[in-house]
C-alpha cells in the first residue's frame, strides 16, 4: 500500500511540476524533494524523469489509440466528424497531460516511449482534413488540433465549452476556401 501510494505521489507532483516549470526545468531531485522522499526512493519506483512522463501520459495515449483504430475505417466527411467529437473528448478528459504536452514537454513525443503516438497524430490530422491531400485543408487541421487544445487546456470546466469547440472546428473546416 505504502508503495503504490508513494508512486501516486510522485505522479501527482511530477504532474504540477512539470506543468509549473516545464519537463526540463524540473529535476528529479526537485520532484523527490517535493514528495519528501529520497532521490533513491523515487528510482526505485521509476528508473527517469521521462519513464515519470511516460506513465503520467499512458492513460491518455492509451485513448488516442483507441480513437485512432475507430478513425482507420473511415474516410470523408464521417472521418472528420468522429476525429473532432473524439478528440476533443479526448483533450477534455485529459487536460493535465494535453498541458503538459502542449506547455513545454513536446520533446517526450519524440522519445521511444511514444514511437507510436506521431503515426496517430498524422491519422487524426487526415482525418480532421477528411483524408484530403490539399495542404490547406491539413494545415487546417493541425492548427484547429493546436486550438482546441489551447483552449480546452487553459479554460475552466465548462458545461458549454465541448460543443463550442466542435462546433467552431466544424465551421472552421467546413467552410469553403476560395482558390485564387
């Protein structure tokens, strides 16, 4: 009990001082120090700061996979439309991690922990373009995934803010582009 109950800790204050000072600007002195514990004692539980991200971003990563394989079948407008509802469940639900992500740790991404979250986010973002291979409507699509986690991350609990969200993402997709 005593174990599982040091881990949560330090999870929990992994969490806020990474969101508070960035991944890198936290140590694992300063996490350990936080807890109250040793440096030690907070290896035995986990071998690096990143393998501390990694299990603060699993829950999270494990959602963005399960969404991934309900948007491989589908294409158009019904790829689009399941890519916005989920993802934005998907940031609501996981705000801490999308901040954390979003506010300075991008790099852990990049990391062989998460090898297989790029592919996923290269799928939602076709997906969000409704497939379609026209560079506007994919810079479209990321820069509608980098707002709605922008917002959904520094809003407060909101009964109104997912449907605002869907809503503005399908208006902004959906409306006509004018080719020059």
């Amino acid at each position: 009990m005593a174990r599982t109950r040091t881990r949560d800790e330090i999870l929990t204050v992994a969490a806020e001082l990474f969101y508070r000072a960035g991944f890198k600007g936290t140590s694992l002195q300063d996490i350990a120090a936080e807890v109250g514990c040793s440096k030690a004692t907070l290896l035995y539980h986990f071998d690096s700061k990143e393998a501390i991200l990694a299990a603060l971003l699993a829950p999270a990563a494990r959602e963005l996979a399960e969404l991934d394989e309900q948007l491989a079948g589908l294409q158009g407008e019904a790829a689009r439309a399941a890519a916005i509802d989920g993802f934005v469940d998907l940031v609501l639900r996981y705000r801490r991690e999308a901040g954390l992500i979003y506010h300075g740790s991008l790099e852990v991404l990049l990391t062989p922990a998460f090898a297989g979250v790029q592919p996923m986010i290269e799928n939602l973002c076709s997906a969000f373009a409704a497939r379609s291979t026209d560079l506007e409507e994919k810079v479209a699509a990321e820069v509608l995934l980098a707002g709605i986690c922008s917002v959904a991350i520094d809003r407060p609990d909101d009964v109104t803010l997912r449907s605002a969200l869907i809503a503005v993402a399908k208006r902004a997709l959906l409306t006509p582009r004018s080719k020059d």
